[in-house]
C-alpha cells in the first residue's frame, strides 16, 4: 500500500486537532473516521495508524504481528474486567455479617456423604478460604484547617551527666528543645514530635507561626492563609520494630516463667497484642512549600490579597446593578470574612521567614523524561523558541557528581565522581541476587531477611530526583514532563500473556514458566515512586509538573522528545 493514504490521514487530522493538548482528540477523530468511511483503503490506513502508536511504518504487518496485537487486547480488557469488578467499594463491616458468613462457608462440610466426595471438592475445603482479619484500629482524625493543632517549644530537660556527654561527643547536634502538639477536640492529650532533621524545620516553623500569631493583639494577627500548614492526619502505622520487641521481650518473659509457658501449650491462656504495643501514631502534614520563605510568603499575600478583592468587588456589583437583592446569612458572613481578611492581609505585617531568591525560569525551557525497561531515566532539555535539544543525559550522566576539583579521602577525582555510579551497579547485583539466589537459599534455610535492595533503591530514586530537579534549575526550565503511568502495569502484563500464549500454545505451565522469567527482566525499577519524588522535589523549587503520553517505539532521546510534544502542543 502506499503511503500517500497514510499522509492525507494524517495531514487532515492534525488539522482537525490542531490546538488541541492531549493525543486522545487525534484517536477519537480517527475512530470516528473509521465508522464513517466504507472505503477498504481508507479503513486499512486508520487501523495500521492505530495499532502503531499513531506513526507511519513503512514494514508491512504480518497476520502473525496482528494475532499477537489482538491477543494482547483481548487479555488487558479481561484483566481490567476482573480488576473493575474486584474495585467496587464494600466499606467495613462493624457488625461483623461478613466476617460471620465467610467463616461459616470456611468451615462447612460437604454436603453429601464422606464416601461420595470428589477429591478437587475435599481439597479445596481442607485449604478453607483464607479470612481477613478484623480490623480493630480506629478511624483516621483529619484536620483542615491549621487553627485545629494547638503548638508548643518545651525546653529539652537533661542531666548534667548527659549535657556534658553530648558536649563532648562530635554527633550532638541536636537542639535543646522539643515540639508538642494537642488537637481541637483532643487538649488533654500531649503528643510529642519525633521527626528528622529535614523535617524537623518544617515542623519548627508550624509552632513558630502558631506561638507568634497567638501572643500578637487581635488586630494585628496574620490569617491562617499565612501559615505554612494547611491540614494535618492523625493516622494510625504498624511498627515492624515495636512489633519484633514485643515479641522478643514475649519469649524472655516465657523463658523466665514456667507456669506461663505450661498453660500456654494446654491452650488455657492466650497473649494478647494490643494495637498501641504494636502501632505507632503518625501526624501527617500537608504545607505550601512557598510559605517556607520571605519572597514566597509575599507572593502568596498577594494572589490572597487580589482574590479576596475580586470576591468583595463582583458582590457590590451585583448588588448596584439591583438595589432589590438582599443577601442570606450566609452570604453576609462571607462578605464580612473576606473584608476581614483584605483589612488583615493590607495592614497587618506576615510571619516572619527566612529569605530565600525566587526562581526565575525560562518560558522557552522545558524538561523530558523518558522511563524505560532498560534505561531507567534519560532527561532532554529542550528550548522550544529555537526548536532545539539543548542536552541529553542518561542515568549515568546524572549520577555522575559535578564540581569536585580536589581528592578527599585518599580517593582520586574520578573515583569521587562516579561514586554515586557505583551505587546503581550495586543495585543491579542485589536485584539480580534476589531474584535467582535467594530462592535457593530459602529452600536450604540459609537466607537471612534483609532491606538492603528496597533501602538502595528508595536512596538512587531520592538522588536520581534531585538530580533531575538541579538539572532543571541549572537550565531554568519552566516545567518537566513526566510520563504517565496510567494502565502501563496491565498493559505490560497483557503481552507478556500473549507472548507467552504464542511461543508456547495450549501448555498452561510453560506459560506460566515464560511469564514468570520475563516479568523478572521486566520489572526492575519503581517508576510511580521515582515519579512521585521528582515531582516533590520539583515543586520545592516552583516548578510546574506536567504529564505526556510516551510512545513505545523508538530510541530514549525520540521518546523523551515524543513526552514534551504530547504535553506542550
């Protein structure tokens, strides 16, 4: 077939689409085409169009390609089928009906008699269906507003034996405070914070607005808008840790008491694990990274300022055009809320907060990020004005360190620079070590548990994001383009089925073999963890995230370009 059917397609759909930002109106109007059309041609060009990711491919599509095309369909639509199906909201179950109703089905003999039992029957209830434990914890405590957490900065109280040990000691840089928290609703309860150092100044800076905002006059107080925290979750979190203590200090305890261990093993007494021996509270907080300092607080001020504004002016508005139009209750208490808080956000001064430069970017600077099988990150920088890659770089290039004149340590400057490189080596021989020794060493009984792979790789995603976002503000780029995720996960499973299904039909457990070692090759990076930790980098420096639609065909560089055009056009 030639390819000028293809071009006159193609050439009146983007003109049909043009100005739209998303691929999906050029794959509806080529949808709509197909059912209104009756020419065979014209049917055979939309359909090559479609199956190749809205790109001419001048190879011809063999009937083997095709199966292979519709097969794999056939398996995604069964699997998101099921997951629907399995999705539908059940809630809880406070009067435990279903858990009652699953453990009678659980232990229920066959109806008919031993002798007349099928075999697949009895077995399938020998293995009874698994139940699922109730859950005993409360409910999260959501708090939306930042005047519901009531703060304090206590003075960390020692010994004079600890203050001169920590004197002493090089490590010791904690301060000598501590933060509290008490809840609306909550205020005979004091809950201390236990956080790191990162956040530890986030946390600082909530008490600090609270404390200052709470000893100034009525008059002069800032509004809560002003405030770095926005909402806050009391939630909560099993503690691995808390557990396997408690479990340690369960067998000391028997080992030092018979009697309990006797009435233990004649069943007459049970240990109990209470949910605050084995969990932990956690305080989740959501905050605008912009009040963290001087210029952002500012910027902040003034959209509040302005909206407030427009808000008040379109009332008196609507009230000079019909003089007849009363306001509700409510309506006033708005009005007088939003005059409140125009008077406050004009007259009186904001928080105090360090300085910091705001970010200028570069309207014409955009970032591309392609993910891949392969090549876990590569990055384009490209300026649209000029039509131009500006820079490519791979996941090595990222990882290696930039800025380092001199050796340290006894280590050369080129050891330094690629250090971190050797990280995403090391990565690679734990995946490919726990993929294909530690079965083997499960099965002798040699294997010993440990997070050194999960650690690694939650460690290269947090540097592999501050990297990109460096890149970004070293360029001054205005945005990145990440890829979405979407479907990808089925999308992958379904033609690992059909691959399989093809190279080895009618024989279930060789599929199941082929399936299993091609998911291992396949899933050897966390892309939505290191999407996600990109975009919280990229919004500490302002930043704007943007999502793209990755083509399958192509090299890295091509992908990363398709990214920026399907999410800037």
């Amino acid at each position: 077939m030639s390819l000028s059917k293809f071009q006159n397609i193609l050439s009146v759909s983007h003109e049909t689409g043009k100005g739209c930002k998303k691929p999906k109106s050029l794959l509806k109007y080529l949808l709509d085409r197909y059912e209104e059309t009756t020419q065979e041609l014209e049917r055979r060009a939309i359909c090559h169009l479609l199956r190749h990711d809205l790109k001419v491919i001048e190879e011809e599509d063999t009937p083997d390609t095709i199966q292979h095309v519709i097969d794999r369909k056939r398996i995604e639509i069964e699997r998101l089928t099921e997951q629907l199906q399995s999705r539908l909201p059940k809630g809880r179950d406070p009067n435990h009906e279903r858990f009652v109703e699953k453990l009678e089905i659980a232990v229920a003999l066959p109806d008919c008699s031993p002798e007349h039992w099928d075999p697949e029957e009895f077995d399938e209830w020998r293995i009874q269906k698994q139940i699922s434990e109730l859950n005993t914890l409360p409910y999260p405590i959501l708090f939306g507003s930042a005047s519901d957490l009531y703060w304090d900065i206590l003075d960390n109280t020692t010994s004079a034996t600890t203050v001169s040990a920590q004197k002493k000691s090089r490590k010791s840089k904690r301060p000598n405070e501590r933060l509290q928290v008490r809840f609306k609703g909550l205020d005979e309860h004091k809950l201390r914070i236990q956080c790191d150092r990162r956040q530890l100044k986030i946390f600082r800076q909530f008490s600090t607005d609270y404390i200052s905002n709470k000893l100034l006059p009525k008059d002069e107080k800032f509004g809560e808008g002003l405030c770095a925290l926005r909402s806050a979750c009391l939630i909560w979190k099993a503690d691995p840790e808390a557990s396997a203590n408690r479990k340690n200090r369960q067998k000391a305890s028997l080992r030092k008491d018979s009697r309990l261990r006797e009435l233990l093993e004649q069943n007459k007494v049970c240990l109990i694990d209470y949910p605050w021996e084995t969990h932990r509270l956690y305080l989740h907080c959501t905050f605008d990274s912009r009040l963290l300092t001087q210029q952002g607080t500012e910027q902040v001020r003034l959209q509040k300022l302005e909206a407030a504004q427009k808000s008040v002016e379109k009332i008196k508005e609507r009230q000079a055009g019909d003089p007849s139009i009363t306001l509700t209750e409510n309506e006033k208490a708005r009005f007088k809320a939003k005059q409140t808080s125009i008077s406050r956000l004009e007259r009186n001064r904001p928080p105090e907060r360090p300085e910091c430069q705001i970010y200028q970017p570069n309207p014409n600077i955009v970032l591309g990020v392609s993910l891949s099988r392969h090549e876990p990150v590569t990055v384009v920088v490209f300026n649209k004005e000029k039509n131009q890659v500006l820079e490519c770089c791979s996941t090595e290039s990222l990882l290696k360190r930039r800025g380092i004149i001199s050796p340290r340590n006894k280590q050369s400057i080129v050891k330094l620079q690629h250090e971190q490189q050797q990280l995403l080596r090391r990565w690679r021989r734990q995946r490919h070590y726990n993929l294909y020794q530690r079965p083997e060493e499960q099965k002798q009984g040699d294997y010993h548990q440990h997070d050194a792979e999960s650690q690694l790789g939650d460690y290269l995603d947090r540097l592999i994001a501050a990297r990109v976002t460096e890149l970004a503000v070293r360029r001054q780029a205005i945005a990145i383009v990440l890829p979405g995720l979407q479907n990808i996960r089925e999308g992958v499973e379904s033609d690992i089925q059909a691959r399989a299904k093809k190279k080895h039909p009618h024989h279930k457990k060789l599929q199941a073999q082929y399936a299993k070692q091609y998911r291992r090759e396949f899933h050897r990076w966390s892309f939505g963890r290191l999407g996600q930790y990109i975009t919280e980098a990229a919004k500490q420096q302002g930043i704007v995230i943007y999502k793209g639609w990755q083509p399958k065909h192509g090299n890295e560089q091509e992908k990363a370009m398709a990214v920026i055009t399907s999410a800037t056009t």
